[in-house]
C-alpha cells in the first residue's frame, strides 16, 4: 500500500507571523533548529521564510533585521500538498519544482503539517529519494 503524506509528515509545527521581525524569525529559526519557517495569518499560510531568504533578500541588502519584517523577505508562492497525497508523487513534484519541503494543509487550506525531503527519506527507497535530491539540486534552467 502506498504511503500518504500523513504517515511522514511533521505535525505541530512552529510558525511565524508576516508582521514579525526578521530577527524574531532568526531566533525563532535558531531555537528550534530549523531552516525554515512557514508564514501564517492564523492558520492559513501565506509565505515561507528561509535562513538563506534573510540572507539574501535582506541582510545581504542591507536591511536591519530588528526592524525588517518577515512579510518583506519571504516567498509568497508555497507550495503545499494534503495530508492524504501519495508520498511517492510528493516527491515527484519535489523533484519537478526543485524544492525540498512542502507544507501540508487541509481542505479549507489551513495549514496541519509540514514535509521535507528529510521526511520523505525515511519512508521511501533510497534510490527513489536520491533521484529526486539529484533532480532538485540540478541548476534551474535560465531564462
């Protein structure tokens, strides 16, 4: 039986609001020992926040991060899966789209979860896994 995004995904997961500073995100990202943090407006995600995000979107420009927010350095395009996907077709689509982590929501688009590759290692085979890290770390074609 195919395993769905449910039986690998992470639940609870720590957010952090459009509004908050890119320093409160660093400390929050610091303590919990995560690269990244889902942006939500009560439980609906809105964007994603990266360690490299406030890097580069910000810190790199500049920007004070005592006073920057998250809203202006996040990625506003997230991509998102359901609880009841297969995990196999996750990580098809990780591999198309080029990115390691998918948040999981439910049918009114509240946010339940998240899934990373990390996940997803532990629950399928490791050639299937690798092909799709191969395929997200290949250089997107330019423009």
């Amino acid at each position: 039986m195919a395993q769905t995004i449910r039986e690998v995904m992470t639940r609870d997961v720590e957010v952090i609001g459009p509004q908050d500073t890119l320093r409160d995100a660093a400390e929050k990202m610091r303590s919990l020992n995560v690269g990244a943090l889902p942006v939500c407006e009560g439980n609906h995600v809105v964007g994603m926040l990266t360690d490299r995000d406030i890097v580069v979107r910000a810190i790199a420009l500049g920007m004070d991060s005592a006073v920057t927010t998250v809203e202006d350095a996040m990625t506003g395009n997230v991509q998102f899966c359901h609880a009841e996907d297969d995990a196999l077709g996750v990580l098809a689509r990780m591999k198309d789209l080029q990115v390691r982590r998918f948040v999981v929501v439910d049918e009114d688009e509240r946010l339940v979860g998240i899934v990373a590759l990390g996940d997803l290692s532990q629950a399928l085979s490791e050639q299937r896994v690798g092909e799709a890290l191969e395929g997200i770390s290949e250089p997107a074609p330019t423009l």
